[in-house]
C-alpha cells in the first residue's frame, strides 16, 4: 500500500465553483502534513500546512482527521489561475518525507 | 535572483555516464534535500542533509550519491547513469522545524530535466 494516495483526477470546474480534494495516508505515525501547488513543469510552491485544528486561508481551508487519516483541502470560489496540480505531503517519524502523485485541477471559464 | 538554483537544467547523457547535479541555495537554510520525479509516482526523496556533516539515504538512493560542500551547495550524483533514471530532478531546502512544529515548508529549485539514452 503506498504511504499517500491521492486521486489523480484530473478535475475540470467552472470559475466560481467549490472544489475537495483529498489525500490518504497510511501510517498513523506521521507528524506533518502539507498542500503543495505545481504549475506544469515548475516546481513545487507551497500552498498550505495541515493543523490538527484546521486552517484556512482565504478561498482555501485544509484539515487533517487523524482518526481516519487523510487530509484536504477545499477550494471555494475557484479561479483560472488556481489551475494546477495539488500535492499533499505527509511527514513521518525518522524524517520520511511522502508525497502524493497530485491532483490535476482545470478551471474552466 | 532565485533563492535556489540548479545546474544544468536540462541533461542529456548515454547509459554508463557519470553525471552530476549541482544546487546552490542563498536562503541559509541548513537542511537540503534531492527528490525526483516522475510521472505516476510523484516526487520520492532520494538523499537528505540537516547540516554540512549530516547526509542520510531518502526512500530512493541506490544508484545515487550526494556531496554537501558548503551550507549552499548540495550536488547529486549518477555515477553509472542508466535510462531509468531519467526523471525531473529537484533540489529542496529547508529550515529546521520549530515552535512545536516538527518541519517546515521547503523551498524547491526550479528542476533538472535529465534523459539517459
């Protein structure tokens, strides 16, 4: 079982529309969660960190449930720039560094 | 300028090859790390380095191996490249966790694309 699944999509939105998605993990020892964004053939830019609280920021909110472990993050009112792959990384005891294979978002005008 | 920088940015080299990549950071960060990426697998840790003595093997490091010269500089190298290899390369820093968290957000150079014939 790999350590972070996440649905590849792709997803297409209209602008304006709400959006989930979410990533699953499968070792109940990992500390750290995290949203990257990816533009095509650019590198990772972070987008978010996962607290056990929940956060939110602007038009994004991520939160972790530990108890069924997966993380998400919720995209509202979406835009053509948020266009782009979504990965979400979860960190482990002993430094393993996981991240997910991403998943593709188009938003359509 | 970019905080972190690699060279070359794209590579084409022939099976057996010994080829290396190069990363130079100005943020001052002290952890530095390799990933690759390829398509369907996302991005996999290759080697990992907290300060200038430290390196440690990620999920993927046969085939591979790292030098850290300076707090700046961490090069990655294929001593006998072989086709699948071939995968976008990235070089990650970082600062240490802190104030009860345990990692911070990295920072990743812009990718060498590397084909092995």
């Amino acid at each position: 079982r790999k350590e972070v699944e996440q649905d590849p999509g792709p997803f297409n939105v209209p602008e304006g529309a709400t959006v989930a998605f979410n990533c699953t993990y499968s070792n109940s020892a990992s500390q750290s969660f995290f949203w990257y964004r990816q533009d095509c053939r650019k590198e990772p830019k972070l987008l978010m960190s996962v607290y056990s609280s929940g956060n939110e920021d602007g038009r994004f909110t991520a939160q972790l449930n530990r108890a069924s472990q997966y993380i998400s993050l919720l995209i509202r009112d979406s835009k053509l720039s948020d266009s782009a792959t979504y990965l979400c990384v979860v960190i482990r005891t002993g430094n393993q560094f996981y991240f997910g294979t991403g998943t593709s978002l188009t938003v359509i005008p | 300028d970019a905080d972190v920088t690699q060279t070359p940015r794209n590579r084409i080299t022939k099976t057996g090859k010994r080829i290396m990549l190069e990363c130079s950071q100005t943020k001052g960060h002290d952890r530095m790390y390799w990933y690759r990426q390829d398509p369907g697998l996302g991005l996999r840790l290759i080697y990992y380095s907290f300060d200038v003595k430290d390196i440690n093997k990620g999920e993927i490091s046969d085939g591979y191996s790292v030098s850290r010269q300076a707090q700046a500089k961490f090069s990655l190298s294929l001593e006998s490249a072989i086709p699948n290899q071939t995968a976008l390369y990235f070089c990650a820093t970082s600062e240490p966790g802190g104030q009860g968290k345990f990692y911070n957000e990295q920072f990743f150079g812009p990718g060498t694309r590397l084909t092995v014939l």
